[in-house]
C-alpha cells in the first residue's frame, strides 16, 4: 500500500513538473498523476535506448518520470496542433 501511495506521488510531482516546463497543457490533479505516470513508463522504455541512466532512488525517479512526462506533453502538444 506505501509502495502505491509513492508511486502516485511521484506520478503527481513529476506531472506537475511536466506542466510547468510545458506551458498551457496542464490537466489538473488526476491528469498530472496520469501523466507523470505514462512519463516513467515512455522514459523507461527511451532511456536505455539512449544508453540513459539516471540512477535509483526518489529522486531518481521523479527526475526520470518528470523528463518522460515532458517528453510525452511534447509530443501531445505536436498532436493536438495537427
């Protein structure tokens, strides 16, 4: 249950981040959470790609979901300008 608790929280706080640096795409508390989740998993399958480790740890990982979220708030701006 704690493990579920820090996975949202990380979700939520690389979200946030992902909003701030992509301007106008924020969805709101659930969607951030949505997102900075959706973001680990799209940095989880570029970075060892790229040959991209960041390390282990929280911080760690919220660097890691906050770089996927923005990556995947990137490419969801690209879609909806289309």
């Amino acid at each position: 249950m704690a493990a579920l608790v820090v996975w949202l929280l990380v979700g939520a706080l690389a979200g946030w981040i992902a909003g701030l640096v992509v301007k106008g795409t924020g969805f709101g508390l659930i969607g951030n959470i949505i997102v900075g989740i959706l973001g680990s998993i799209v940095a989880g399958f570029v970075f060892p790609l790229l040959g991209v480790h960041l390390g282990s740890g929280l911080v760690g990982s919220v660097i890691h979901a906050a770089i996927g979220a923005i990556i995947l708030l990137f490419v969801l701006s690209l879609i909806r300008r289309a």
